[in-house]
C-alpha cells in the first residue's frame, strides 16, 4: 500500500514500537476485557470459557550485538537480520 502511495505518513517500525509500549496498562486491561465480552456475547452456548496462551522463544538480539547485550546472553535468544 505504500509502493502505491496510499498510506502517505506511515510510522516506521521503531516508532511505531515505541508508541506500542507507551499505552498504558489500563487501556491494555480495557482492550482485553472489551474483547472477551464480544467472544461471550458471540458464543453464547459456552458457559466456561477457557483460554489459552501459547508462548514461544523470540530472537530478541542480533548476533552482531549479543555480546554487549546486558539482559539476554543465553542461546535462545539470538536472532539474525533477515
């Protein structure tokens, strides 16, 4: 969509991170509350809802800077630049 000019002021994607993380805890509480309202207003055969998380590792640095990384040093969570 940008290549076809259609979205003229899009955020990169640092910035559209830092936004990200600066919503606060509540509005997040808020989303997710509105959001399992809906799934219980649309199932409403289910009296027990269950949820599930599913987690996995995620590369969180780079391997060019890994060694300076104070917080991640193990394996798993080296990444690479595609």
């Amino acid at each position: 969509m940008v290549e076809h000019n259609y979205l003229k002021n899009l955020l990169s994607k640092s910035r559209f991170n830092l936004r990200l993380h600066n919503i606060g805890e509540p509005i997040w509480m808020l989303l997710f509350q509105v959001r399992a309202q809906t799934f219980k207003q649309l199932n409403p055969g289910q009296e027990c809802l269950e949820y599930i998380l599913d987690s996995f590792p995620v590369p969180v640095c780079d391997n060019i800077r890994i060694d300076r990384c104070k917080i991640y040093k193990q394996e798993e969570y080296r990444g690479y630049c595609k």
